[in-house]
C-alpha cells in the first residue's frame, strides 16, 4: 500500500515539473515562432560632441554707486531724477548753503586778522632788531650797561618769537578758510566714481552750466544712469543720508549658481550665450569674470559672474536670463541616439545588429556627453548599428529584421 502512495506522489511531481519547465520556455518558444523581431537601427557615428548646460540667472549692474551728501543740509534742488543718465562731474543736488557760506565769510575775516597780527608783529620785530643794534653799539664804547643790553636781547628775541606765532595763526587761519570753502562745495553733490574722476583743478562748488547738463556726445556715450531716487527736495538729510543710487548698464553682471559636477569644467575667460525674455530673438555673448572660491552651504551651489557687454543698453539689471554654456567638447567621439540606450541587469548598453542573417548583440557601454538627443558612449565592440526602437523585443542572440525605411536614422 505504501508503495502505491509514494507512487502516485512521484507522478505529481513529475507532472509539476514539467509544467514549470514549459511554462519557462514559453517565451522562447513563442519568440521562434514569432520570428525574427522588427527593430529599428542607426549607425554609430563617430563625430565631435559638445556637453552643454543652460542656467537660469539674474542680470546685475557692472557697478553700483549710492550717493551721499558729505554735509547735512536741506536739499534745495535735485538735478536729476529716475532713468536720467548721469556724466561724470555733474551736479546731481544741491544742499542749502546758507550757513556754510557764512562760515566761509567768517573763516576768510580771522585770516584777515591773522594777517594783520602779522604784519604788526613784523613790524615790532624791525623796531626791537634796531634797538638791539643800537645797544650792541653803545655797549661797545662802554656807554650802555650790561643790563640795558640785555633787556634789548631779549626784546628782540620775544619779537620775533611773536612773528613765528602770528605766521602760524595765519596760516591756521588760511587752512580754516580753506576747510570752510571745501564744506561749502559739499553742499553740490557732484558725480564721482574712481575710474571717471573729474579733472584735475576742478573745483566741485562750481554751479556751471557745463557740470549741470553734460554735451550730447558725452550722455550718448556714458551709460550710468539713475536707478532710484531715495529723497525728494525740500527733505533734511544728515552727512552720508543716501540720495540716488546710480548704475553702469555697460558692461552688465550675469549671475548664476553651479553644482559640483560642473563646476570643474568652468574657466575665467571661458565664452557663453545668454538670452533674455525680453528679447526672444537676440542673443548676448558673455565671458566668465569670477568663480566662487567656495560653495554656499546651504545649496551646495558656486556663484558664477560673467561679463556682458551691453553697449546698445538693450539689457538691464534685474532682467531673467538664461544662460548657455558649453562646459566641454569632444571632436572625435562614439555617437549614438539616445533612443538606443537600453538597461539590462542594472547595466547601460546597446543592442548591436550584426551578421547574417541579423543578430542582436548585448553591449555594455559607459555614457559620456550628452548633447540634444546624440550621446556619446564608450566600451568595446561598438561598431556597426544600433538598435534604437523596439529593444523590449530582444536579448542578447535574438535574431532580428529591420523593415525598409527603419535603418540608418
């Protein structure tokens, strides 16, 4: 009985067994009778491919400049106002001078003290010099006493003493005039910056019409203009209060932050384009200028500053840009479409078709640069064609056809 119970057990078995067995072939058995797969295929190329990336970015002024008032004061008057363009050397306010001038006035009467006091002093100094001269010669004929000629020493020397001081006072009395007129000058705040300084003997306070409106060659040619106004006049500012702030449109600044993959492949110098939504159908050339020493902590990201030039004033500050760089090239390169990339067993590779009848071959590959919908790829074996629509169709081995006007796209 036993006998018949462990027969019919190892029958079961066999027949499960089969079953998985031909449950597994199934799909190589319905692959044959399908025949061959229709794919289709491009050839590898091997041409030069660029890895290109665009960052999204902000237009900044090449330089900013905040204007303020040296002095404290009421504006009287403001000379320019917001979008004005703005040449070096034009008085931009003017501060009420009322006091300042009256302290001028001042500073130039105690010079004129200082100056008098002087000229006496002087003139005691000649007076005590002959008495000297006299009181040597008597002392010489024994006629004068050793005390008489001591006293005319020491009156000429107290003389003179007296001139050292009043030239002192006059020429502290000349430099308080001076600081005087200068503070005055403080009261037109006039445009300055360390690469258009005005010229040389200009004096600051001089309300011209030549430092009021710029000539039309050089507005035309300067590209600082206003872009805020922070005061209006009539308003009581304090020494250092900002008035305008001022930018230069020429060159502009494009910022934009990079990660670390791409970091390394960013140089000084290196060309880019950029775009502007402004204007859809233009493109701007820029280079590099700086690269962040240093990556922000919290995006993990490297500020990157390129110059572009902006002579036409067609770009501003605070504009969207998008820029395009290309990080690297490569001029001769395995290229396939991207459409033939393809993952088998946590692998990146290829299908090559090969042989005849065709095959389609399993190739590891390593991807390279991408650009568009070109890849390069390395690894051995990778010539010929690829398979680059209906990989889910084959394995490595699995014969293939490819239809007329499926090959070589």
């Amino acid at each position: 009985m036993r006998w018949i119970v462990a027969f019919i057990v190892l029958g079961a078995a066999a027949a499960i067994g089969w079953s998985v067995i031909d449950r597994l072939d199934a799909p190589e058995k319905r692959r044959a009778q399908r025949g061959p797969a229709a794919v289709s295929v491009a050839p590898i190329e091997r041409a030069s491919i660029a890895e290109r990336r665009v960052y999204s970015g902000s237009l900044e002024a090449g330089a900013r400049f905040v204007v303020s008032p040296k002095v404290a004061g009421r504006i009287d008057r403001l000379a320019v106002d917001l979008g004005d363009r703005v040449a070096p050397g034009q008085i931009l306010a003017v501060l009420d001078d009322a006091e300042f001038e009256q302290a001028v006035i001042a500073a130039r009467a105690e010079l004129a003290v200082a100056e008098a006091r002087l000229s006496e002093a002087r003139s005691a100094a000649k007076i005590a010099g002959r008495t000297l001269e006299r009181a040597t010669t008597l002392r010489k004929r024994g006629v004068t006493s050793e005390t008489q000629f001591d006293e005319a020493t020491a009156e000429q020397l107290a003389a003179a003493a007296a001139v050292e001081v009043a030239r002192a006072q006059v020429q502290r009395s000349r430099a308080a005039l001076e600081s005087a007129r200068i503070r005055s000058g403080y009261t037109r705040v006039v445009a300055r910056w360390p690469d258009r300084a005005p010229p040389a003997g200009a004096d600051p306070a001089a309300d011209s019409r030549e430092a009021e409106e710029a000539d039309a060659e050089g507005a035309e040619a300067d590209v600082r203009m206003v872009a805020r106004r922070l005061v209006d006049a009539g308003e009581t500012v304090s020494a250092g209060t900002p008035l305008l702030s001022i930018v230069d449109l020429d060159p502009l600044v494009a910022v934009i932050s990079v990660t670390e993959r791409d970091y390394p492949n960013l140089k000084v110098g290196q060309p880019v384009s950029l775009s502007a939504d402004a204007w859809p159908d233009r493109r701007f050339e820029g280079r590099v200028k700086r690269i962040a020493p240093a990556f922000a902590e919290s995006a993990r990201q490297a500020r990157v500053e390129i110059e572009v030039p902006n002579g036409d004033r067609a770009l501003r500050p605070g504009m969207f840009a998008r820029v395009a760089i290309t990080l690297r090239r490569i001029d001769d390169a395995r290229v396939v479409p991207d459409a033939a990339l393809t993952r088998r067993d946590e692998s990146d590779g290829v299908f090559i078709v090969e042989g005849e009848p065709l095959t389609a071959r399993w190739r590891p590959v390593r991807i390279g640069v991408r650009e568009g919908d070109r890849v390069q790829i390395e690894g051995a074996g990778l010539t010929g064609r690829v398979v680059t629509l209906g990989q889910q169709l084959v394995d490595d081995g699995s014969p293939v056809v490819v239809p007329e006007g499926a090959g070589d796209r």
